[in-house]
C-alpha cells in the first residue's frame, strides 16, 4: 500500500519494471517452465495420505471368493449378447432378479449431430439396466454406484460377470448402510448420460430417454469397472472427468491402499510406478507421467465411465484391468475382493468425500503435486501477460503526462478512438462465432457439394473458418479509420493481452492442464508481438503457435508419451478425429474445451494476429 | 450532443433488448452477485402472488420488498420489462444533468482560482476546458448506460435499478436546488433501503453552500435551515410509511424489511463482506458484530463531512460508494450506480495512477466471481473461501477506486489536509479486517 501510495516510489517501481520488462519476462517463463517440470521430481512432491477418518481406520477383512462364479457368468452374458446382437435386457433383469435385486431398465436413444466415425454410430439406441440392493441397516437416503459397460464385441464380459457375482455376494451380507446400484450401461457414456440425467431428474444435452422407475438414496461414490481377459496383470486407475474434473484424491488413496494390502500391481496412465526417483530414467518415468495427466485432462473429455459422475459432484473413478505384464497374474476373486473393499470402506463414508484435495497432479499413484505447487507455474506465465500489458500502460500513459504541461487545453487526443479497438475485437469474435456455429449446421450442404462424409465434413469446415479467420480480420480497421496509429495497436494488445490473462486464468481455476498447456504456447508469442516485426517470420511463428497447433503438437506428445508414436500423416488423422471428438464431446455431454477455444482463446489469438498486422 | 446521445439509447436499449429476449436472461436472474433476496424479482412475482390471494405479502420469508414498490408492481407487473428499461435511462438522462450542472459550477469556480492566481502552477492541469466538460455528460450516460452490470442488473430485472433511479432523482433535484424535492425524494429513497439516510449530510451541505449559509453552530440561520430540511425530510418519511401501512393495513413491513436489512438473516452469498463472516460466528456474537458491521455505512459520514464541506456533490459520490461496498446485501448495481460518476472526478484520472491495477483487480473478480461459484457450488471441488477471497478482493478494488480521488482531492486547489488519509486507513482497515 506505502509502495504504491507514494509517487516517488511508485515511480521507481514502474520504471524498474519497465526498464527490465523483457529480461523479467523471459525469466519468468523460463521459471514456469522449470517450475512445472520440477513437479514430477519426488523430493518435491508429497506422499499420497488417507484424510478421510471414516476410511483409514477401520480395517475390512475380504471374504468375497466366487471368481470362478464371475467368469462363467460373464461367459452367459456373452453368449446371451451375442444372441441378443446388444444388451441382452431379459437375461440381464432375470439374473439380477435371482441374486436379489430391485431391477429396472431404462431406454434411451440420441441421435448424433454428426455420425462418430471412432466408433461408428449415428443413431444410438439401447437399454440401461441396474438392480439396486436395499441397505438393511440404515434409511435409504444415500447410495453407492458400481457400474460395469455392455460394450460390443468382446470387451468388458468379465466386468459384467464380476458385478453380478459381487451382487449376489453383497446381497448375503448385512452391513451395508447405503444402497448399492449395479448398473450395467449400453453405448458407454451416452448411455452413463442419460441414466444420470434420469436420476437425477435433468436434460441438459437433449437426450431423449424414459423415466428412471426406481431410484435409491443420493449416490455418494461410484465405481466403474473395465474388465476385458479372463487373466488380469494389473489395474489402471482412471481418474480425469468430463472438463478435466478429478475426484477427491481419497478415492484414488483408498484404491491404491488396497492394492497394496492385496498385493495387486496397479498402474496410473498405464505406467507402472518406480523407485529409484534420483535416476534420469526415474524421474523421466515421474515426468512422463503426470505429463500423459495433464494432456488427458487438458482435452477435457471424460476419460472412462465415470467422467460424467464428477459433474453431479459424485466422486467416481474407473478401474480398468490390463493383461500386459506377463510375471504377474491374479485371478479375478481378488479384483472382487478389492472391489469388496473399497466398497465397504466407502459404506463406513458419514459425509461426502472432501476431507482430501481436488486439485492435484499425479506423478504415480503415491505421490501428488496439490493446486499450491502447481499453480505458481501458471501463475508465473500469467504474470507474463500482466507485466506486459502495464508496459503497455505506462507507455500510453507517458507521452500524454507530457503534453499537458503548462495551461495547454488540456486536449486529450481523445485516444485512438473506441471504434478502432472495438472493430477488431467484435470482428475476431464474430469469427470465432462462425468457427463454433457453421461446423455443425453446415454439414449438409458441404455434404452436398463435396466428396465427402459428413464427420470430415464438419471437421474440414472447421478447419476451413479456422484458416481463412487469418485472412480476415487484419484489414477491418482500415476500413474504418484510415491509418491504423500507434497508439491503435497500443491499446488494441493492452485489451487483448488482459483478456487472455483473466480468460487463461478462469481456464487454469477449472482445469488446470488445459490453460497452463494453452499458457505455455500463447504467451510467448503474445507478450512479444508488435506490428513492428519483421512480418513473415513472425506471422509463421504465431501460426505456429496458434490454439490449433497446440492441438497438434499434443497429440504427437501424447502418442509419443503412450509410446505409440505415429507419422505425420497419421497424426494428422489423429488430429481431425480429436477435432470432431472434441465437437461431439460438447454436443453429447456438454464438455466445454470445444466453445472454450472457438469463441474466446482463438479471437483472442486473433486479436494479437490483428496486431501484427497493424499498419 | 443529441446525437450521439440518441445513439447511446438506441444501442442500450438494444442490448437491453435482446438480452430480455435471449435464454440468458433466466440465467442472469439467477446469479448471486446480480440479485439479492431484497430486490429479486422473482420475490417480487412471489409478493404480488401472495397480495392477490389477499394474505399479507410479508407472511413467510420471501418477500422484502417496501409495500410502496409491491403496489407499484400491482399496476405494472405486465409491463415490468419496460419499468425495468426505462429506470435506467432516468439515472442516466439526469445524471447527463447533475453531471453538467456540477461542471459549469466547478468551472467557475476554476476561472476563479485562474484568475486569483493563488494556486500553485501545478495544479494548473486540472482546469478543464469548456469542450472537455461538454461531453461528461455523455460519459456518464455511457458509464451507467452501457456498464455492464447496469446491464446485468436491468436483464434479471433486479428492483435496484428502480432504487438507483430515486438516489438520481434526488441527486437531480438537490443539484436543481429545490429542497422540498429533494427532501421528498431522500426520504422515499431511505424508506426504499434505509442507507441513503447518510445522503442527508451532504445534501444538507449543498444546500447550505448554495444559499451562502456557514455551516456555524452559532448561527440561527444555520439552525433554521437544516431545522427546515430536516422537517422536509422526517415528514415525508412520516407520510410515506404512514401510506404505506394504510396501503397494507399492518406494520409487517418493518421487520420484514427494515429488519431484513439490518439484522441479516439471509446468508446467501454475494459480493459484499456479510455473508461469509455470519455464516461462521458462534450465534452469542452476532449483535456485537452486527452492530459493527452496520456502523460502517453510518459512520463514516461524520469524518467525511467535517472533511468534504466544501465539497457536497463529492461527498455525495463518496456516500452512495460507502453505502454500496458496505450495505448488506449488495449487488453490482449499486456498485455500477457510483461508478456512472466516476467521469465527473475524471479531472482527478491524471493523479489516478492505480487506475490500471484497480481496474484489473475488478475486471479479473468479475470474471471470478460466476468461475468459483461453479467450483463451489456445481463442481464441488472449491469451497466458500475461494468465493469469498474473491469478494474480499472486489471490495478492496472498489475502496482503493473511491479513496484514490479522495486523497488525491487534496490537491486539488480548495481541497483538504492530509487527515483525508485516517479515513483511507480507516476504511482499509476494516475491508481487511472482515
């Protein structure tokens, strides 16, 4: 307050700060970049805890042994959907019957915007069904959720078999205070959407379904299964939710607990974990890690069943079984009995999971980095964008201080004029406007006039808007005004570059990944630009470092990261099926990377574009 | 001056427009920072339901509203949306006036410093010419107009737009010089929210700045005046909650508004610095602090009009900012309604060197503010604190706006010692404190 209070001070402060402007800067995108990389390095990361009283005290003992039970059930239910060519509904109810539950099915169907070509569905129809198992020993007005996908082909059978053997388990034991639902979904997260919108009792993405007939208490946790072999080596832990939401961190504690009470090998991003954090290969290990974390959760969508639990504030994760490493090998009774675990652990629950953290980064699964280790990093670019932007201010401030000296009139060359900053920013924004809009609604026609299918077709249009958006907006101001000024330009970057700071900043708040990935490729070449550069070289290192190639350059990092790594051609594929996943994932469950990029971070970006060719 | 001043209209009214029309006008009624449980219009729709069916619209804990206003509502509630469009263009069309009769004054004083050459030259650069005043108006027209929280405000139909147009109306005609009216109009303002009570003092001491009065103890006419005011003011307030009680044929209106406000009972929160801190007190404290929390508005009326006499209009300014960072339930209308007078002090910009970090610091809240309310309230991963540090950082931009003209008010030629800097303290103090 003294500091900024006082002029001579102030005075100094600002001139210090402009004078060493650019050093500042570059230290401290340097500082970001090694402060986040620094992240994955154990000594400075802290050993996972449980926090929750109600599940780290008492101890459960594990009885559930019918693994046999769960494989040949799983055989019925494949021979039974094969029959049935989807979910086989009458088996399913039957089954659920027998073993005690309170059975229900739910319809639903959704027609796609645009036919998913990944896995090939345009109009989706099919049948949730989910037995609930009364709690005995308390009023029914909270819930547990297991869930297990019927997916097509000869996926997730075991996952199926293994929740009616654990049903039929559970129902013989009295200790259970939360009814506990066994949902079997269809169509994997259309199917998880419309039996949470059912539930719950919203329509948020236009789903059309019938209404839920039985319904237990508030769904506290949920669980969902991924089994696909009879064999299971070990267990991935999936936690990164629609919008990069994650669950409290005491889940994947607990789940980690009883991974090591059983002796189960367990992995987070398929990566098993290491110990030898003072080795480069360790912490290389570490860093790929939380690295494949940060771009899953950056890409916003729902990484497993679960992801759409995390929205209706249910904590929820997906455990997948692998069969990739050949020494060790478990049967699937103890996948039960973990499962049987974790289940009674979060029936002891008294409130809901929030004694642990939300924000956080994994680096393997005993190790966590918490929203104050990994923000200052982000924190760091975006004080990038600040510092700039007062450079910019007392630049404009300067040279009007020194016109008005002495009884002049006092004539504020009234600035460059509202209009002339206006006009770019309401241009790009109409832009970005049309790159969220025509994609989707212009389909048909594109379909008609060229050869193509309807998914390339959204995605080319997309791409299409995308690029001519570069041809566009960099002539609107002289329309108006003539002589873009320099005092134009000015203003127009000081707006542009506290929009994206607040814009970045809201990111980072709801999904960290997203804007720190987005900050580490837009601030450099926003903080630095000038109409004043050499055009050519500059124009191509913003192309180069615009929204779109972040995508790309993610998608290569992250077949690199899963060791998968691809050719260009195939990364550009890549890239357009991640673009019209990404517009699907919006239209389907309401993910917002999609709007996020079209009609904020990318007119921003153009607004800088505007500025290089400002003249 | 017509011209772009239609202009202006045309695109509020607009924008006004569409967004009535738009899906995001339901969300925008809804948001906690746009409408509080005082000036929600759906409270009101609840009301006028309850005043229909013939059972007292104060039975229960919905409606706050002044039985004058729910009458009001009586006869207009189809046309509500055009109540509401209109409200905010008499704030601006009068305080277009009040900002142009306030230039003139100043400026003749200013021809008058010029002239006596008393001043040092530095203070030369404040002088405004004659072109520069012609188009505050049209600033201030533009500041509220087109604020976007007048904007927000006017779309969730929140009655605070309908309260800042009586504070206009009263500042219009204190301006004018008719004391009747403004005491009128003071007094309709109080019973609508009780706080602009505090308006009285500078009020009282334009009025005695414009009849050439000396604010003097000792002096009869001095008495005589503010004697003559006060009856003004008391007796209207007499007359409008005596109406009110005919109007409704009970006193339920006072605990239910009156005490409403000053008791806060309802912890929803929003931007202002109540909630969070009654929400976490052991019950057996909540007088104490709500007495010390209340005393804010009040009390710093006395320092400041020791300190402002010589300048009411300012002292006005300085008020309605008092009020709105620390009333009860605040909402950005009333924090848009003190920023609409900003361009009047805009000769005081050139010593307003933190404007820059003040208006970041509100520009990145507003955007925070529907950001954490998501984490907390849907995502459940944030928690009331993140809202709340929010909030704490809003009404520290918006007490670093008001003292920043008020200490720089010192050098102003005319202006005041260096004491102004207590109550800058003062006020720091306490934002910090809750």
């Amino acid at each position: 307050m003294g500091l900024l209070s006082d002029p001579n001070r102030r005075k100094a402060l600002t001139n210090l700060l402009t004078r060493l402007n650019a050093p500042i800067c570059m230290v401290c995108y340097l500082a970001a970049i090694v402060w986040f990389m620094g992240l994955a390095f154990e000594p400075f990361t802290l050993r996972t805890y449980m926090s929750e009283n109600a599940m780290g005290s008492t101890m459960v003992e594990e009885r559930f042994s019918s693994g046999e039970r769960a494989l040949s059930l799983a055989k019925e239910f494949d021979a039974h959907k094969r029959k049935a060519g989807g979910m086989p509904v009458e088996w399913l109810v039957k089954a659920m019957q027998a073993r005690g539950l309170e059975v229900f099915t739910q319809s639903f169907s959704r027609k796609l915007p645009f036919p998913d070509e990944n896995k090939e569905r345009y109009m989706v129809r099919g049948t949730n069904v989910y037995g609930i198992l009364r709690a005995p020993r308390a009023p029914r007005t909270e819930a547990l959720v297991i869930t297990a996908p019927c997916s097509p082909g000869n996926s997730d059978n075991q996952a199926v078999g293994l929740l009616l053997a654990l049903a039929q388990y559970f129902r013989n034991q009295i200790f259970w205070a939360k009814d506990i639902i066994f949902l079997v979904n269809e169509h994997d997260l259309i199917g998880m959407q419309a039996w949470l919108e059912g539930y719950h009792h919203t329509n948020i993405t236009g789903m059309e379904y019938s209404p839920l007939q039985g319904r237990a208490g508030s769904i506290q946790a949920a669980l969902s299964l991924e089994l696909s072999s009879d064999v299971i080596t070990s267990l991935d832990l999936i936690l990164e939710g629609l919008n990069g939401q994650l669950p409290n961190l005491d889940l994947a504690n607990l789940f980690y607990a009883f991974c090591q009470k059983l002796g189960v090998l367990c992995t987070i991003q398929g990566k098993l974990q290491r110990n030898d954090w003072d080795t480069a290969e360790g912490y290389t290990h570490a860093a790929q890690t939380m690295m494949l974390m940060v771009l899953k959760q950056a890409c916003g969508r729902s990484w497993g069943d679960h992801g759409l639990f995390l929205r209706y504030h249910i904590e929820a994760a997906s455990i997948r079984g692998i069969n990739g490493f050949r020494h060790y090998k478990m049967d699937v009774a103890t996948i039960g009995r973990l499962l049987e675990g974790m289940v009674r652990k979060l029936n002891n629950l008294l409130e809901r999971l929030h004694q642990s953290y939300f924000f956080y980064l994994l680096p393997s699964l005993s190790r966590f980095v918490s929203i104050g280790y990994y923000m200052p990093a982000f924190g760091l670019l975006a004080v990038i964008l600040l510092l700039r932007a007062l450079d910019l201010w007392v630049n404009l401030g300067a040279p009007a201080l020194e016109a008005v000296d002495g009884v002049t009139e006092a004539e504020q060359p009234s600035g460059p004029g509202v209009l002339t900053v206006l006009t770019p920013v309401v241009i790009s924004h109409l832009t970005g406007v049309a790159l969220y809009l025509l994609p989707v609604h212009l389909q048909e026609m594109a379909v008609e006039h060229f050869p193509v299918s309807e998914t390339e077709a959204v995605v080319l249009t997309a791409v299409a808007i995308y690029t001519a958006g570069l041809a566009l907006p960099h002539n609107t101001q002289r329309l108006l005004s003539g002589e873009g000024t320099e005092q134009g330009w000015k203003v127009l970057k000081l707006t542009a570059l506290l929009y994206l700071a607040v814009l970045l900043g809201c990111t980072a708040l709801i999904n960290f990944s997203l804007g720190f990935v987005l900050a580490v490729t837009l601030v450099p070449i926003t903080a630095s630009m000038t109409p004043h550069m050499p055009k050519a070289l500059s124009a191509l290192a913003m192309v180069l470092l615009s929204p779109a190639f972040t995508i790309l350059y993610c998608v290569f990092i992250y077949q690199e990261l899963i060791e998968a790594p691809v050719s260009v051609g195939e990364g550009w594929m890549l890239f357009l099926s991640v673009i019209s996943q990404g517009i699907l994932d919006h239209a389907l469950y309401g993910s917002l990377v999609y709007p996020l990029l079209a009609l904020f971070i990318y007119p921003c970006w153009l607004m800088f574009w505007n500025i290089l060719f400002w003249s | 001056m017509a011209a772009p001043l239609t202009l202006l209209l045309i695109v509020a009214v607009t924008i006004r427009a569409v967004l009535f029309r738009s899906s995001l006008a339901e969300l925008i009624s809804e948001r906690v920072e746009v409408v509080s449980p005082l000036n929600a219009w759906k409270r009101v729709v609840e009301g006028l339901a309850l005043l229909d069916l013939g059972v007292s619209p104060y039975s229960g804990d919905v409606f706050h509203e002044t039985p004058l206003m729910i009458y009001l509502f009586h006869f207009t509630v189809d046309y509500a949306e055009i109540v509401f469009m209109v409200s905010p263009y008499f704030v601006d069309c009068l305080s277009c006036l009040l900002a142009s009769l306030d230039r003139a004054k100043i400026f003749r004083k200013q021809k008058y410093a010029l002239e006596s050459d008393r001043y040092p030259a530095d203070c030369l650069e404040l002088l405004r010419s004659p072109k520069e005043m012609f188009y505050i108006p049209l600033k201030v027209a533009m500041f509220y107009l087109l604020n976007p929280f007048t904007i927000l405000s006017c779309v969730a139909k929140s009655t605070c737009g309908l309260n800042n147009a009586i504070i206009a109306l009263f500042i219009f005609c204190t301006l004018k010089g008719s004391a009747l009216l403004s005491g009128i109009l003071l007094a309709l303002a109080t019973y609508q929210s009780i706080y602009p009570l505090t308006l009285f003092a500078p009020a009282l001491l334009f009025f005695l700045q414009r009849l050439y009065i000396p604010v003097n103890l000792r002096r009869s006419s001095f008495w005589c005046f503010t004697l003559q005011y006060a009856f003004i003011y008391v007796g209207s307030l007499v007359v409008i909650t005596g109406l009110s009680f005919f109007l409704l044929g009970s006193w339920d209106f006072i605990p239910s508004v009156y005490g409403f406000i000053f008791s806060v009972p309802d912890l929803t929160p929003n931007i202002g610095l109540f909630w969070y801190f009654f929400a976490e007190m052991f019950e057996h404290f909540r007088l104490f602090f709500i007495c010390v929390f209340q005393i804010n508005v009040f009390f710093y009326t006395i320092p400041l009009s020791i300190k402002l006499k010589e300048h009411p209009v300012f002292l006005i300014f300085m008020q309605i900012a008092i009020i709105s960072i620390f009333k009860s339930y605040p909402t950005v209308g009333d924090v848009a309604l003190y920023m609409a007078f900003l361009p009047a002090w805009s000769h005081l910009y050139r010593f307003l060197r933190n404007i820059f970090l003040v208006s970041c610091v509100l520009l990145a809240c507003s955007a925070l503010f529907p950001v954490l309310w998501h984490l907390w309230i849907y995502a459940g991963s944030a928690n009331s604190n993140f809202y709340y540090a929010i909030t704490l950082l809003f009404n520290f931009g918006q007490t670093f706006l008001i003292i920043r003209p008020l200490t720089r008010r010192r050098k102003h030629p005319g202006g005041f010692d260096n004491e102004v800097s207590c109550f800058k303290s003062s006020v720091w103090k306490s934002s910090l404190k809750s």
